[in-house]
C-alpha cells in the first residue's frame, strides 16, 4: 500500500487538501481533509497498515495522469525523427501516463495488421499505456466499420484495441485524404469510437500556396503559413466536418482547433450535438503568428497558429469549458529537417513534455481554475475513451502525476526526452515542476 499523504489533490470537481490510497495498482480511497471524519480515518488506516509506505506530500500537487489521445510517435518507418521508446519516455517526463498515436506511421495504420505490428511495438517498448487510432481512406471505411464493431478474426484485433478512427479531411497527408461523400458519410456514422477529424480544406491551401509561390518563389517566409494554410481553410473544413457529425449524431473530436470562428461554431454544434468535443493543443494557447519572426520553422504545424486573437479565444475556451481535450499533437521532426526553407521545412511540433507546466502556467497566468486542468489533461479523455484511469476516484487505475506548483522552470533542449531533441519551448520559464508520475500505482519517474 502507498499513502499519498496530504497534497493538494486536483480533479474537476475540486481542489482539496487530502490522501490518496493506492493498492494493487487502484486508488483504493480518497480521503478529503475537509471531511469531519479525515482524521478518524486515516488514523484508522495506518493502524491497519503499519506496512504502508507514506509519501509527504503536504504543499504538493497531484493530478490524474495525462491522457493525451493525439502523439505522432512515428514508429514504424519514421524512427529516424521518433519512436515509440523515446517518445513515450517525454511523455512520462510530462505526466502523460496514456497515449493514443496517429495513423500516419509508414505503413500508414489503416489495415489490421499495421495496427496489430505497432500494438506489439508497444507492448515491448512503451513507458506508457499506449493505444492507436486507425486511419481512413476513400477505400478502406467498410473495413474500419467491421473492425470497430466486430474486430478482425485473422490478426486477432479486437474492436477494444482501437482507440479512435482517424479522419483527415483534406489535409495534405497523401494518401489518407478522405474526400468522397459516401466514405464520409460511412465513417461519421460509426458510433463505437470517436471520429477524430482534422480540418483544413486542401484546396484552399492549394490556392494559398499556388499565389505565395508566384509572389515569394522559393523564398516564401514562415509568416505567411497562416495565409496559406488560412483560417478560411480550417473554418470551411469544420463546417462540413460539424454539419456531418449533427447529421449522424457521431461522437466527433474537431482536432487542433485554432481559430475563433470554429469556437463559436463548435458552441452552436454542441447544442444539436452534445457529443461533439472541442480539442486543440498547448500550442494554440501559447504560441501565435507573431513568433515566426523567434521561431521560423520551429513555429510551422498544421493548422497553423494563427493570431493572438485566436489565442485569447482559444484560451477563454478553456477557461469556461467549451474546449474539451488537450492533445499534445506532438509531432517531431529532426532540426535538420527543420531548419529548411518554407517549402520543405516539415510541419509539426514535439512538445508533449511541456503540456502540463504550459497548461498550469496558462492557469496561473489567467486565472483559469485547476479544476478546468483537471478536466482537459485526463478527465474529458477518460470518459470519451472509456478508459479506467485518467480520474483520481476510488476504483480508478492509479496513474498520477506529483507536482511542485511554488515551483518555476526554463525549459532547455537538452531536458527533452523526445529523439528529436528540441523544443519550441524552449528557454521559456514555466510553473509547475513534475517531481513524481505514477502508473497502475507503481512510481515510473
Ligand atoms: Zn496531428
């Protein structure tokens, strides 16, 4: 038995003062010190378990593990840049204790058996409980329909080993680009999994990179990514994706949401479809168009970051609760590959060990409650998945994150544990200094 004992403990009902007691890899009980028993109990429970090992924690945070449903691990094929060993060692370093990873791997994972080939992956390197998305193409959604409502006899999938289906509409990854009408209208049908959806419209990035080529040639600065990849772009995408998901009632996750008007337009979603959850990710609500000029290429994902507008809105979102789910949308690239001009520097950002200092720095900084923390880092994810952890409640899997809120960091390049070995974060000071993480109760970091 461990005793948590006495830290401030962060859920999104409150913000209390407690113990945490951890057996066989649960929380066996949670004990409130403004209960008016707290004190017959807990004496009560040490009597019983003179064994217990007790952490003092009085003065620290702890919060649920991070459940983070949006990592591009890259494993298979793209292990020069990432895998899945390292990459969930910069989760772990981040407090996120559950991962679930994009499907543009190499081979993309859109069959069974590239989905059965990264499950075993994981299973011998993972640090952390690691789940996977399949992806859709215009051929394969009556295969993702089976699969998620009857898995597949052959590999042994079971539909319990796919977190999520992955759409990507009209975004540039090749192949997984789902456009025709009837596939879409097939996958936002599936009410088994979440339907996760990023939106930009390919043709209008098109048009946008077409003209800044004609103006630019080969010199196009980083700046102008958010008018080529433009917010009309994002906006134009997630009305379709919205419309669909009120049409088929699906439980829809609008990825990475970065712009103002797709707020207010997943606001008045949510009324016809309460099943639709809002995400986007840290980098939204730090960074805007504004750090190009810092950053250059090391500010470039898709969708892009867009002005310090869209920032405040995205931020008020998450303070009132009309975003949902943070998802890191770690995505590394070497610096090599990085540091290139704009048409061939690759989009993307690592970022997940910083998620939560940056979103408990967001908090200090906008008095935004803990509470709210609580419920994007690991609650919101925890039910939408299904999951048994991702709560700090009796019963739940004990996976937890100890943290020192008094304290401040800067965060360094060589901190990160991602393979990459660089942040966008970096040499910003953030509050919130991960000291212990916990996974099925056994103490990782
Ligand atoms: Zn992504």
């Amino acid at each position: 038995m461990i005793i948590l004992h006495r830290p401030t403990i962060v859920t999104s009902e409150k913000v209390e003062t407690g113990s945490i007691v951890i057996e066989d890899a649960i929380i066996k009980d949670v004990l409130y010190a403004d209960a008016e028993d707290y004190d017959f109990r807990m004496s009560r429970l040490l009597a019983a378990n003179p064994e217990a090992e007790v952490r003092e924690l009085a003065g620290k945070h702890v919060i649920a593990g991070g459940i983070d449903a949006h990592v591009h691990f890259r494993e298979p094929g793209l292990t020069h840049k990432a895998d899945i060993y390292t990459e969930s060692r910069a989760a772990l370093a981040g407090g996120v204790t559950t991962v679930f990873d994009m499907p543009n791997t190499n081979p993309p994972t859109v069959t069974a058996e590239a989905l059965k080939d990264k499950i075993s992956i994981a299973e011998e390197k993972s640090a952390v409980k690691t789940g996977f998305h399949i992806g859709a193409t215009n051929s394969n959604a009556e295969m993702i329909c089976r699969l998620v409502r009857e898995g597949d006899v052959e590999t042994g999938i079971r539909p319990e080993d796919i977190a999520g289906v992955k759409v990507f509409m009209g975004s540039s990854t090749g192949n997984m680009l789902v456009d025709e009408k009837s596939t879409l209208d097939m996958l936002f049908s599936i009410k088994e999994k979440p339907v996760l959806v990023h939106c930009e419209d390919e043709q209008t990035i098109k048009e946008n990179l077409q003209a800044a080529i004609e103006k630019y040639g080969e010199e196009i600065p980083f700046e102008e990514h958010e008018n080529i990849r433009s917010r009309k772009a994002c906006i134009k995408s997630s009305i379709r994706a919205l419309e669909l998901a009120i049409k088929h009632g699906t439980r829809l996750v609008l990825c990475h949401i970065s712009t103002k008007e797709e707020i207010e337009m997943v606001r008045a979603a949510k009324s016809n479809n309460p099943d639709i959850i809002a995400e986007t990710s840290c980098n939204y609500l730090w960074f805007s168009n504004e750090d190009y000029t810092r950053l250059g290429s090391r500010a470039k994902c898709n969708p892009s970051v867009k002005t310090p507008a869209d920032r405040e809105a995205l931020r008020e979102a998450l303070a009132t609760g009309l975003i949902d789910t943070i998802g890191s949308d770690h995505a590394p690239h070497l610096p090599s590959e990085k540091d290139a001009n704009y048409t061939k520097a690759p989009s993307g950002l690592p970022s997940i060990q910083q998620t939560l200092p940056v979103l408990l720095t967001i908090a200090a900084e906008d008095e935004i409650p803990l509470t709210r923390i609580a419920s994007v880092f690991s609650e919101k994810a925890s039910d939408l998945y299904r999951l048994d952890r991702g709560r700090i409640a009796k019963g739940q899997k004990a996976d937890l994150v100890v943290f020192d809120y008094e304290k401040e960091f800067t965060v360094k390049a060589e901190d990160q544990k991602s393979k990459c070995g660089w942040t966008p974060y970096e040499g910003v000071t953030l509050k919130g200094v991960i000291e212990e993480v916990y996974i099925n109760g056994q103490k990782k970091q």
